[in-house]
C-alpha cells in the first residue's frame, strides 16, 4: 500500500472557480441595479472574476503548501 494521496488540486480549482463566478455575478448584478452603463457593469463583473479568482488561488497555495 502507498501512502501516496491523490491530488485535490482540480476539485480546488473548480470550488474557486465557482465562487470567483458566483461574487462576479452578483457584482454584476449590483452594478446593473444602479443603473451604470453596461460597459460599466461587464467590467466590474469581469474585474471581479480576475480578483476574486486570483485570490482565491494565492489563499489555497497560501495555507496548503
């Protein structure tokens, strides 16, 4: 038997995926709600994927390695 556990990278990449979408989403939404442009509001939104996204993976490196 080896004592070898498999990775759970991927599973990790995809819970924060989804959450980086899920905050995007919403940042989205409460842009839209204000009444900005939508050039504004697809901005935030993605602006918030690439944020949240990103730390997300530094906190996950941050406490596992």
């Amino acid at each position: 038997m080896s004592d070898h556990e498999p990775s759970l990278r991927g599973l990790w990449a995809a819970i924060i995926m989804l959450s980086a979408l899920v905050v995007a989403m919403l940042s989205t939404a409460a842009f839209w709600v204000a009444d900005a442009p939508a050039y504004a509001s697809l901005g935030a939104g993605g602006a918030t994927l690439i944020g949240v996204a990103t730390l997300g993976f530094t906190l996950r490196k941050f406490l596992t390695e």
